[in-house]
C-alpha cells in the first residue's frame, strides 16, 4: 500500500491527504511504572532496542511523548484531529503542560493552514491534551481558535467532565479548568456538534465510539479508496502497549473497557491492514499492526519523518 507522498511530514490515504502538525515532544516526567503502572515492567527492558529512545529514555527512566494533531483533507474540507495542550493555561495539577508557550500555530502556518481554514475539530476525547487549542488567549477571554469550523465531541465525554455533574474520575484534579478554558467556550460560541453512537463525517471518515480510556473516546476511521486507517487517540500511549495489549495507562477511567477496546481496535487493524495513528507516538508517529499470538507486532511504520 503506497502512503507516501513527496513531504515527508504528508501521507496520502486513498483521497485524503494526512499531515502531523506538532507541538510538543519531549520527556512525561513519567516513568514507565509511573505511566503505565499494571504493566510488566521487565518488558520495557525486553522490547528496548525499538522503545528506546522514540518511547523510552532508559538513562531517565521517563517515558517520552508527543503532542500533536492529524490534519486531514478530504472532500474539500480541513480537519484536524485532537488539538493538544494550548497556551497560556493554568494548569495546577498537571504542570508538566501549565501555562505553555508553543509555536503550534507556527507549525499549522507552516502546513499551509490558517486557523480561519479550519472546517472541522475533532476531540477523540475531552482530556487535557487534547482540546488545548480549540480556544486561546484573546485579552483576558478565551475565544474560538478556529471560529469558522464545527467542533464535534462525544456527547459522553462533554457530560463527564461537565463539572456541574460532579463525577469522579481517576484524574482527581488533574484535568481541572479544562472544560471551562477549552470546552465552553466553543460550546458557548455554537460551535459544537455534540454526537452519539457513530457520526459520519463525509464518504471517507466516521466517528465511532472506542470507550474505556474515558467514556466518550472515539476513533476516526478513514476508508478511501483501497486504505484503511484509525486515528484512536489514547488508545495507546506507547509503543509496548502493542506488544503488551492489556497495559493500561494511569489515566483509564475504565481498565477493564480499555483493555477490551485497545484487542478489538487493533485486531480490526491487523485484519483490515490499517494505519493506526495514535495522539502521542514519537518516531514515525504511526504504524500498521500484526497479530502475534494473543498480542500485537509492529509490521511496519509510517512514511513519516522521525521526530525529534
């Protein structure tokens, strides 16, 4: 399957065109037992020659992440994938991403997009680092970054972080003022598009439920022409999370539900000989999966440059 076109930072996938735009990549402050705490330890040593150091900083011991969004073209329209962590807030209990001041929309400039472009938002899920930049910093309000495009969210996810509805989560405070900063003001604005069950978005892409990681998390599956891929957020975090399924991060509100999502979506990958793009893999950013027993192999990455 040919994904590679002449940018080294573009693929193409049947009609649509499919850029990584980043904004951070850079060390957790996580260790590997940190992040992923049900995890076989060992295992990070075992798989080290390919964890090591797009995943893993084995001198530190801390896990290494990206942050950045999949800008898609198709039909017409620009979409974008997850929005990150977004300047300037005030994030207390997550200070690893508190009060940020990235070239983000630099990078988008440098894709050839201008926020006023934008068609469509999409957030796999509601967390921290992933609506960061659907609003910024306009005086002392927080305003539409992209004010001409629809934000579509999972309904679940808008009513479980709503902090009006009081719900625990295994965050604590650790994702406190995002839905205020980054999530109603669009709302606010008309802007979203809150969706259930499945939402598709044009001939090539659809929305569908992937719960687990939080309760609304979705995947993107992209179908056009001949290719196949899933653009599934949290799904995995890391690169052991395909040799070890059934680890889960720290952050799963469900890990039982995590667990049974992450087998049936890469399994749907392997039979179906579909790119995966997670939110956070360093490196070549995604891959194409195999089964290996109960579990999964990388079969090969994407065309994408290596990140650093």
């Amino acid at each position: 399957m040919d994904r590679v076109d002449h940018s080294p930072e573009q693929i193409t996938l049947g009609d649509v065109t499919v850029s990584r735009v980043k904004e951070f990549y850079g060390s957790s402050e996580l260790s590997p037992g940190q992040f992923f705490p049900d995890g076989p330890h060992s295992s990070w040593e075992e798989h080290r020659d390919w964890l090591a150091p797009d995943f893993w900083n084995p001198r530190t011991n801390e896990c290494r992440t990206a942050i950045q969004t999949w800008l898609l073209r198709s039909e017409g329209r620009t979409i974008l994938v997850d929005t990150g962590v977004g300047n300037h807030k005030d994030r207390p209990y997550a200070p690893v991403w508190s009060r940020l001041d990235t070239d983000y929309l630099d990078h988008l400039a440098a894709a050839g997009l201008r926020p006023e472009d934008v068609d469509i938002v999409v957030n796999t899920h509601l967390h921290i680092d992933h609506v960061g930049w659907n609003t910024r910093l306009d005086g002392r309000s927080w305003v539409p970054t992209f004010p001409n495009a629809t934000y579509l969210m999972p309904l679940r996810d808008f009513e479980f972080w709503d902090p009006a509805n009081e719900n625990r989560t295994v965050l604590g405070r650790g994702n406190q003022n995002v839905f205020e900063d980054s999530v109603a003001p669009v709302h606010q604005a008309g802007l979203t598009h809150l969706w259930d069950g499945t939402y598709r978005i044009d001939k090539n892409l659809r929305l569908d439920p992937a719960p687990g990681h939080t309760p609304g998390s979705s995947v993107l599956t992209l179908e056009s022409g001949g290719d196949r891929a899933l653009f599934v957020g949290d799904l995995v975090h890391t690169a052991l999370q395909i040799a070890e399924p059934d680890t889960n991060s720290c952050f799963c509100e469900d890990p039982a539900e995590s667990r049974a999502t992450r087998h049936k979506l890469l399994g749907r990958a392997a039979e179906g000989n579909a790119l995966v793009l997670p939110a956070h893999f360093g490196g070549r950013g995604a891959f194409e999966v195999a089964r290996s027993g109960s579990k999964f192999a990388i079969k090969g990455w994407a065309g994408f440059s290596r990140m650093s």
